[in-house]
C-alpha cells in the first residue's frame, strides 16, 4: 500500500471544504493514517517548499500558507501519489477542469485549496517533516 501527503491549505480551511475535500479522498477508496489541523511555522514551511524558493511566486505562496491553520493528511491506497494529484487537479487554474477539488472550488493558481505530494519521493519527504512520529512507520 502506498501512502501520500496531503493538504487543506489554510483558504480551503477558512471556507469550510475539510469534509468535502475528504470525502471525496475516501470516496475515491484512499484512508487517512494520519491527520492534524496545524498552522505551520515559517520554518516548517521553508522546508515544504525549499524546491520553489527561486520561484517568482515563492513569497506569496509561503505568505499564503502561513495565513492560517492547514489540514494535514496521510493517505493510503493503491496508487495514493497519483490518484490524490488527480483528484486535486492541475496546478494552472485554466487547466483545471469541474469534477478536481481545484476545478470546482478555486480560480486562482496560487490560492488553490489543496496540496498533494508529486513523487513517492517527496511523499516519503513531507510525512517525515509534518509528521517525524511517523518516521519508525514508513
Ligand atoms: P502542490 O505542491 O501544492 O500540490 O501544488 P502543485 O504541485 O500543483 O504545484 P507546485 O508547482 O508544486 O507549486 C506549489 C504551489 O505554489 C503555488 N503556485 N503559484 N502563481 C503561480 O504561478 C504559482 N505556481 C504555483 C500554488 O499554491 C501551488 O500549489
Ligand atoms: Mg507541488
């Protein structure tokens, strides 16, 4: 069974979709391991988003992310990684079409609702950092 990271950033929180955004998860056949509402240090978030930090968007996006408390989730399933991206949708918003969590929720390409690991990889990376009492687990 695989296991990914995923995320309710803080504008999907503050607007009332965590149980929207998982059930569609679980509808979909994934089960959480882990999760916890956090609202994440400057310090956490640098090291989520280390591979952006040359990106023109990097201060707006940790300057979003740091605007309120997230939920975060490990998920378990067959093809866990790939099948949470799905659901999520493309990260452009013109991309995004109805029927992903980004498609039928946002308009915007930075304020876009949810997060989801983009290798198995950075999955194994992002549930040591938000969870390391996981790190005996994985
Ligand atoms: P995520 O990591 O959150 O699942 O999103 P992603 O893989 O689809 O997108 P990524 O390229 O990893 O970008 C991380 C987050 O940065 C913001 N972003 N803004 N304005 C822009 O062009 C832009 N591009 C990316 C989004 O919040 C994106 O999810
Ligand atoms: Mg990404």
């Amino acid at each position: 069974m695989e296991w990914t990271f995923a995320m309710v950033k803080p504008d999907g929180v503050k607007r009332g979709l965590i149980g929207e955004i998982l059930k569609r998860y679980e509808s979909k056949g994934l089960n959480l391991v882990a999760a916890k509402v956090i609202w994440p240090s400057l310090e956490l978030l640098q090291k989520h988003y280390e591979e952006h930090k040359d990106k023109p968007f990097y201060n707006d996006l940790i300057r979003y992310m740091m605007s309120g408390p997230v939920f975060a989730m490990v998920l378990e399933g067959d093809n866990a990684v790939r099948i949470v991206r799905l659901l999520n949708g493309p990260t452009k918003i013109e991309d995004a079409q109805p029927g992903t969590i980004r498609g039928d929720f946002c308009t915007n390409t930075t304020f876009n609702i949810v997060h989801g690991s983009d290798s198995l990889e950075s999955a194994k990376r992002e549930i040591l950092l938000w969870f390391p009492e996981y790190a005996n687990k994985i």
